[in-house]
C-alpha cells in the first residue's frame, strides 16, 4: 500500500454538528431547550449520546437508558468478552436458545450478504484470523499463500448458518464476525430507547456511526460533515440529517499490525483486503442498514457497489475512490447541505 495514503486515511471521519463543535452552534446559554450530551467507550469505538430536553435529569436518565440499550448488544455480540452469544457460538459451532436481537441481527446479515452477491459475509471470520496469524508473533510477516487462502475461504459461507426455533448451528470451524453490522444495530436500539422515553431530538454515533432524528431548536436539521482526506479542516460534503443514518467505511481507521499496512475490511469473497476505495459512506432509514450496506460498497468498489444501492430502496451512497474522485449515488444529493 501506497505510504502516501497511509499519512491521511485517519482524517476521513464522519463529524457530527455539536458533538464535534465544528458546524452547528449549541442553543444559547438561557433558551429554555438544552443540549445534553455524553460519550462513552463501548463496542471497542466511542460513543456519543446528544439531546435535546428542557429537563437536565429527564435527559440524563434517557441518555442513561440509551446507553444501556448499546450495553446489551455488546454484551451479546461482542468478540472481546468471553461469555458473549457471538464468542460462544464461534467456539461450539452452536448456541442453544440464541437471544431475539442476535437472531435478528443473524438474519439481517443473510439478506446483505444475498443482495451484495457475497460481498457482505459475516463467516469472514477464519480469514480474518489467517491475516491476523501472518502479521503476529511468530507469523511469516508475510500475506497469506494462495493455497492457505483458498483452504480458509472453505469456511466462508453465510448460507451455512441455520437458525431453528431459536437455535444457531455453523458448520464445524466456522466463525462469525459481527463488526460490520452490529454497531449500526446498537445505534437504532439507543435511538429506540431515547424514543420510548420521549426524546424527539437527538443523535446517537458510534464511531462513525450515526443515527439523527427530530432536528435542533432552531427548525434546522443535524449536519454531518464528511472530512476531506488531504485537508484536516475541510469538508468534502455536508449531509442534513433528519430521521436517517448516516455510516462510513474505509480502510483509515485500523490495519491488522502497523508493518503490514493492510485493510480491516476483507473481501469474503477472495480472502484479501479489499483496498480499491478509500471509503464508502451510507444513508439509510435505519443504522444498521447504513453500517451494512457501506461495508458491502467498500468491497464491491466503485461500479458494482453503486450497481448494488440503486437497487436497494431508500439507501443512497458516496464513495471516495483511491484517486480522489467522490462518487454518488442516484438520490445522495438530495441530502447534502
């Protein structure tokens, strides 16, 4: 990979008006609607939960119980904590009574992998684990063989998960990662949860990413603004958020080990990174569609990802390919600010 991309991929973020203070003032000191933020570490990124309340306690505690929602689907999916359904299921190849919002987030991934051809597949896991074992102590330091690629890539198949009367079965050896899917997933709960306790104003983003509903006291919508790569304080677009999600991916944002310089976005396709974009960005009604459906554009590269959105309705995307050039989709201009 080119040194020069290197430098940069890091200031490709998604920055949200107000929780970065870089696009949208908060409301002035007095005005009796507040602004009431917080941000947390969970699910291995961070996390802010921002709204709009009269009441600093009520806000508090919807923000509390946001927060909560985010808890549970990383206690459930997290690959990091070792009694997690995700981590059981991995090591078993079963798992017996499987909680509602894993399944469903099982099932999600089976109809993105369907409608991107494979692009999207959470059974990468064994190849990511190849990679991981080259560029680790011990490890070649070198990318995998062909050979050992092909043998992995036996273990990659989404159509192999069964899911039965509340129980998931993989083949022997298989494994999932959930990465690509389970953040947006917990951003709509949170979102769900800021709803069911009145909140009609706010945004929750998890590392990129966000869901934006109601919009500030002013009538103006949340503003999200995508960061030029060579320009640290420049913006290559500006989206007005109400009630969408907005989701970024790309190969800035971490590498397997620091000499190797490589993609965290795998194609499940042919086992190798996929390096053809230097992000996609998603919009979409909810999350976890959003989250989805930018991963599945990352690997398909330019034709074939936007071949893919414009069939899908209500998702619109951007991708920013390796030379530079911002691509879009049929309808993402109608976002922008």
């Amino acid at each position: 990979m080119n040194s020069r991309y290197t430098a940069f991929f890091a200031l490709i973020i998604i920055t949200v008006s107000l929780a970065s203070g870089c696009i949208n003032p908060a409301p002035e000191e007095g005005e009796e609607i507040q602004l009431f933020q917080q941000t947390r570490s969970i699910m291995d990124t961070t996390v802010t939960i921002a709204v709009y309340a009269s009441e600093e306690n009520e806000a508090n505690e919807a923000i509390d119980n946001a927060f909560g929602e985010i808890e549970k689907v990383d206690s459930l999916m997290s690959p990091s904590k070792e009694d997690s359904q995700l981590n059981l299921l991995n090591k078993e190849a079963e798992l017996q009574g499987a909680d509602p919002a894993f399944i469903y987030v099982l099932e999600r991934s089976v109809y993105y992998s369907e409608i991107s051809g494979g692009a999207f597949d959470i059974t990468i896991q064994p190849v990511l684990d190849l990679w991981k074992s080259k560029f680790s102590p011990g490890g070649t330091y070198e990318p995998p063989t062909p050979d050992e690629l092909n043998e992995t890539l036996k273990l990659v198949n989404y159509s192999e998960i069964r899911i039965e009367d509340g129980n998931v079965t993989l083949q022997p050896e298989m494994k999932m990662a959930v990465g690509g899917i389970a953040k947006g997933y917990a951003v709509d709960m949170a979102i769900e949860s800021l709803e069911a306790d009145g909140i009609e104003n706010a945004f929750v983003n998890a590392g990129g990413d966000g869901k934006y509903i109601g919009r500030k006291p002013d009538g103006t919508a949340w503003i999200v603004g995508l960061q030029n790569p060579d320009k640290n304080e420049e913006y290559v677009t500006a989206i007005r958020a109400e009630d969408v999600a907005v989701a970024t991916s790309g190969n800035y944002e971490r590498y397997f080990n620091e000499s190797a310089k490589m993609s965290h976005i795998s194609d499940p396709r042919t086992g190798y990174p996929s390096t053809s974009l230097i992000s996609s960005t998603a919009i979409a009604k909810d999350a976890i569609d959003a989250d989805a459906f930018a991963t599945a554009v990352f690997v398909l590269g330019e034709k074939e990802g936007l071949k893919m959105i414009e069939t899908v309705e209500g998702v619109e995307c951007m991708i920013i390919t390796e030379d530079r050039r911002l691509v879009y989709s049929s309808g993402f201009k109608e976002y922008e600010a």
